[in-house]
C-alpha cells in the first residue's frame, strides 16, 4: 500500500517567501531601510557583497525611490509599488544574483526589453550600466 502525498502547488521556500510577503505588507508605510540593510547583512559572500553595492547604486541613483523588503528581498518602490529589486542566489538557489525590474520600471523599448539582469561582479562597466537602467527605470 502506497500512502499518498497531498501537493499544494507551492514548495517549503515558496511558502517562506510567502510568509515574508506578508509580513512586510504589515509594515507598508513605514521606513524599512534598516530591515533592507539588515537583510542584506543576512547574505552570503558575494550574495552580501553584491546587495551591499546595488544598494548604494541605486541609493544614489533613484533617491526618490524607497526601500521595502518584497518576498524578503531589497526592493525599491515609487509611491509604495516596486520598481527594481535585487534577487540573492542562495535564496533562489539559482547561478547568480539577479536584478530585476517590474512593470513599474520605464524600460519599455519597442515591442521586446529585458527585466532582468544577471548579477556576478561589479565592476565600473557594470556599476556605470546599474546606474543607468535605475535612473531610467525610475523617472
């Protein structure tokens, strides 16, 4: 006899992430650039390393955007909707970091764009190109 499994269509990290996402709309308002940097601080070697700079880019970048926590990752909204947001690879279990861009980014150009841009070191090029898209993508 074979027992069976029920599958809800989310796994253990899908629901984390969930769990997370409410957490942080509890809090919608209010100034969450500690907790953006504390869970930065959270990360992993590059991962850390990474977000600790992105941060700083796009600090510098789009001033006017605000920090917030969305599914547990930095994100940076405009009148509370996410523009851009920075993706660990350890969370995601994927290659790389990604930073990635919602609907709410200006990036539209023609009919095909990216949205999201893998992430493995920062150099003058990247951080030059990093700037770019965020000055962009927030105006």
């Amino acid at each position: 006899m074979t027992s069976a499994k029920t599958y809800d269509g989310f796994t253990e990290a899908e629901r984390g992430a969930m769990k997370e996402r409410a957490r942080e709309l509890k809090k919608n308002g209010k100034d969450l650039e500690p907790e953006v940097l504390a869970k930065i601080a959270e990360m992993d070697g590059d991962d850390r390393v990474l977000a600790e700079r992105v941060h700083a880019l796009i600090r510098a970048a789009a001033p006017g955007l605000t920090p917030k926590l969305w599914y547990g990752m930095p994100a940076y909204a405009r009148n509370g909707k996410v523009v851009c947001f920075f993706q660990a690879a350890a969370k995601f279990k994927s290659r790389y970091a990604m930073l990635g861009f919602s609907d709410e980014a200006h990036l539209d150009d023609g009919d095909l764009w990216a949205t999201y841009f893998a992430v493995t070191a920062l150099t003058p090029t990247t951080e030059s190109r990093i700037t770019d898209l965020v000055q962009r993508a927030a105006a």
